[in-house]
C-alpha cells in the first residue's frame, strides 16, 4: 500500500515568464503539489526576477541563480565556450548551495544545463530528470555540418546521462523505445491543465493553432498547406498565437503567398481554450514534439485535430480517421486534402469533436500526477 508523504521537491530549469508548453507545464505541476500537500521550491537559473507567465501558487519560493547562460548567445564562438564554462561552474555552485540549503527530497531537472552536474552534487536526495521532447529532437533541429555532428554526438552524451540520475521519465512510449535498455526510465505523459467547461460547437469557419513562431514547430509548412486550401474556402480563416524568432520572416513568407487575409499571426494567449472553442478544427505542422500540450488541450474543448505523425506524442493522442487526422510527415499535399475535407463537411467534425472528447478523459491531472507522487515517494 502507498502512504502518501509530504515531500519537499526542488525544481530547476531555467525561466519561467516565457509561455511555452514546458513553462506551462512544469508551472501545472508545481501547484499540484503544493494543493496536495507537498513543498515545492524552484531554481531558476535565467528568469532575471522576471513574474512568471502562468499562474503560480504563491507558497511555492523561487530561487533566482542569476546565472544567465542566454546573455551569451550571438557572441563569438571562442568567447560563448569560455563563457559558458564559468557560467555552469557558477550554476553549479548556486544550486548545491540551494540544495543543502533546503535540504528537499527531490530534485528534479527538466533536462536543461543543471542536468548535466545535479546528478553530480552530494546530497541525499532523490535526483529525477525528465524529457519534454524526443530523444533525436537536436537531430531533427536541421542544422548542417559540424554542427549536425555535434547534435548528434549530443544525442548519443544523453543516454549516457540519464543512466546516472536515480529516475528518468520520458513523455511516451514511443519515446521510451528510442532509449538505451535503463532499469531507471519512466513514462509519465503530461495532463491538461485548467480543464475548461464546454466544447467547441464546430461550426464556425476557423481554424486555430498555437506555439513557438520557430523551425521546430513548422509554421512555415502551416503556411504552404493553408496556401492550398484558402481560396477554395474564402469565407474560413487561420489564427495562429505565438512568438519566437521567425516571426518577422513567418509573417512575410505568409503575405507573400497569401493574398486574402486569411492567414493572421497573433501574439500569444493566456486563455487558449477560449480561442479554441471559437473554432472548428486545430492544427499542427511541427517538425517533432515530446508531448504536445497543445494536442491535449484541444482535445479538453473536442476540437478534431490534424497533425504530421512525427516524433513524438501525436499518435498517442490522435485516432486517426477516428477523433482527427494523421499525416505522414512532410506530406503537405496529404494534411491540405484531410483538410479540405473536415472544411467542407459539418458532420464530421462534430463526430471527431465527440471522440477527442473522450481522448482527454485519459490525461487528467488527477491519474497523471498519482503516478509522480508514486514516483518520488519511491
């Protein structure tokens, strides 16, 4: 039988004001805790005093590291490698002072910079590393050639790492086979967080998407398919939220292939379900994913979903043909006819909206976080 215990839980990771999906979760998970019993500290090692971009439980204390690796970037090469050594040096320094501060029972690294030295740091607590993204996710980034090599090489350091933390938890099962054979690795997908009242109707001429304006989440093959399809549909538009550091060139590429006004970027939302529930259809043109929050919020409203089959997270959350649609990765022409189709008829999408209703039964907050409670109570 399992007791629950009150347990102290450090999380380190490095900001919390962006409104990213690790931010949002990470931040879902934390007030959890806290609301069943639980303390909770952070450590932060750039958020530079900034407020948080979701709500945070105001018992949960912040360490602010002021280390701030992200000051570097842009720099030279040579001048980026030196700074980065003294920057880590300085983090590992601040967060064992955390730690023996604090004394917690957990620590938990969400795979940032501290991942590679938490393990490394004297103290008896519980040190778990978890994986917001799949394992070849820096291979699939796109970069070419030495620094393709380096990825890869990176990809290959990871397996080792994790075997030295006491738990690691990745986000899938299909994720988890991609890994070396560990006695240590977990599958905890995320939960839907703040669970909305009511359903999308439907019906409305809209189509929704959100995230990062960046190479990973694909937007510009969002604008290829949207191409496809917006004259055939003058009447229907996409509304995409987000911001990252393609949104000049997103926003140009968009107007130079689409004329109508269909196509609008928006800057982010605090309320997506509110957006989503005035739309009819959510898509998503990523490139690789660990677990797309997203997804599971969309499925929260039973807004049918259409998204590339890629690594990882969409299969576990999409029936295909059933509650939304699978494409095969890269295939614009594919994702443009499937649709085309949930465009043109009513009736199937009020039918995927009643099955991705049911898909979000699975990813409560409740059923996924007994599983971490029963993981750090060991």
């Amino acid at each position: 039988m399992i007791v629950n215990l009150s347990m102290k839980i450090l999380y380190c990771l490095p900001l919390l004001y962006n409104s990213g999906g690790i931010e949002r979760i990470v931040t879902a998970k934390a007030n959890w805790f806290v609301e069943h019993g639980h303390e909770v500290v952070m450590a932060l090692s750039d958020n530079k005093k900034r407020n948080p971009y979701f709500p945070l439980n105001p018992k949960i204390r912040i360490y602010e590291l002021n280390v701030n690796y992200l000051d570097d970037m842009g720099c030279h090469p040579l001048k980026w490698h030196i700074n980065q050594k003294k920057r880590k040096r300085l983090h590992k320094s601040a967060l064992n002072d955390v730690i023996q501060k604090e004394n917690p029972d957990v620590a938990i690294s969400v795979f940032a910079e501290e991942s590679k030295f938490l393990y490394d740091i004297r103290h008896s607590c519980r040190k778990i590393i978890e994986f917001h993204f799949t394992r070849y996710h820096k291979v699939y980034s796109g970069r070419q050639g030495l620094r393709k090599m380096l990825d890869r090489w990176r990809t290959f350091a990871a397996g080792r790492l994790v075997a030295k933390y006491d738990d690691f938890v990745v986000l899938t099962e299909r994720d988890k086979q991609s890994w070396p054979q560990l006695d240590n690795i977990h599958v905890i997908p995320n939960f839907i967080v703040n669970k909305p009242e009511g359903i999308a109707a439907c019906k409305q001429k809209r189509v929704v998407a959100f995230g990062r304006l960046a190479h990973q989440k694909g937007f510009d093959r969002l604008v290829d398919i949207w191409q496809k399809v917006c004259y055939d549909f003058p009447d229907w538009r996409l509304d995409v939220y987000g911001s990252g550091e393609d949104e000049v060139s997103l926003t140009e590429y968009s107007e130079s292939l689409i004329k109508n006004g269909s196509l609008v970027f928006h800057k982010p939302v605090t309320d997506v379900y509110r957006e989503m529930q005035k739309s009819s259809i959510y898509v998503m043109s990523s490139r690789y994913e660990g677990f797309p929050m997203v997804l599971l919020e969309a499925s929260s409203v039973g807004l049918p979903c259409i998204s590339f089959d890629i690594d990882c997270g969409p299969s576990d959350i999409i029936e295909d043909g059933k509650s939304g649609f699978l494409v095969p990765d890269g295939c614009v022409d594919v994702f443009a006819e499937r649709l085309r189709k949930l465009m043109t008829d009513e009736n199937l999408r009020i039918g995927m909206s009643r099955e991705m209703k049911k898909v979000s039964e699975k990813f409560s907050s409740t059923a996924v976080m007994k599983k971490w409670e029963r993981l750090i109570e060991g």
